[in-house]
C-alpha cells in the first residue's frame, strides 16, 4: 500500500486525460516534484482515473519507509560505534601522555631537587610551590 501523496501543500489531485499527459508529461513530471502535485490520468472521455502521477515521496510503501529507516538507523548506530571508539582510543592515548609527562617532570624534579634543595633558592621554591599547585589542580 503507497503512502498518501496529499500532503498539507498539495490540494486536490488534478485530472488530465491521457493524450494530453502525453504531449505534458514533463511538466506534469516537475508539478509533482516540485509542488506535490498528484494528477490523475484518465481515458478521453472517461472520468475514472486510470493511473497517477505522483511525487516519489508517496510512492513508497510502508514497507519501504520501514526498511529506508532500518538502514538509517543501522549507519547511525555504526557511526555512534566509531565515534565512541575513536573517543575511548584518544582519551587512553591522552592519559598515557600525560602519565608520561608527568613522570618525566617528576624525574626533572627529583634531580633538580638534588642540585639544588628545597630553601636554598627563592626562585627554584616558586617554582616547586607552583608545581605543587599544579599537580593538585
């Protein structure tokens, strides 16, 4: 079964007998694409419609709808995968950085600790004290 064609822009569905559809197509064609317009094609002469030209949005069943929705929602879920990946990969390659960094800076620490010991050097003491802030904050 085709999803309704009418939608809140559209009004009635347009009736054209079949000979002219024929010499109008086209622009029957880009009425439906462009304005959701439905036109009904009839026999010269017969007002029951034969067949109907409608936007490609309505002619896609329900089953259609369901499956393009499956789809998007099985690339959506593969995406959400890779990005929380991708996250997990450089949240663990930032924490291992900055572990070692902040061994590095301990080593630098330690040495400069033992050439120039804590009180000896105002400057040097700034330093560890801002150092110390850091490593808390």
């Amino acid at each position: 079964m085709a999803a309704p064609a009418l939608t809140h822009h559209s009004g009635p569905p347009r009736s054209m007998p079949l000979r002219e559809l024929r010499t109008r197509l086209t622009q029957v064609i880009a009425m439906a694409e462009l304005t959701d317009t439905v036109t009904l094609v009839t026999r010269d002469g017969d007002p029951r419609p034969l067949a109907a030209v409608v936007p490609v949005a309505a002619a896609r069943t329900a089953a259609q709808a369901r499956a393009d929705d499956g789809r998007l929602a099985a690339v959506t879920a593969g995406w959400a995968r890779r990005l929380e990946e991708t996250h997990r990969h450089g949240a663990r390659r930032h924490a291992a950085e900055l572990r070692a960094v902040t061994d590095a800076l301990a080593e630098v620490w330690a040495e400069l600790d033992r050439r120039v010991p804590p009180g000896v050097d105002a400057a040097v003491d700034r330093l560890r004290a801002a150092q110390a802030d850091l490593l808390r904050g």
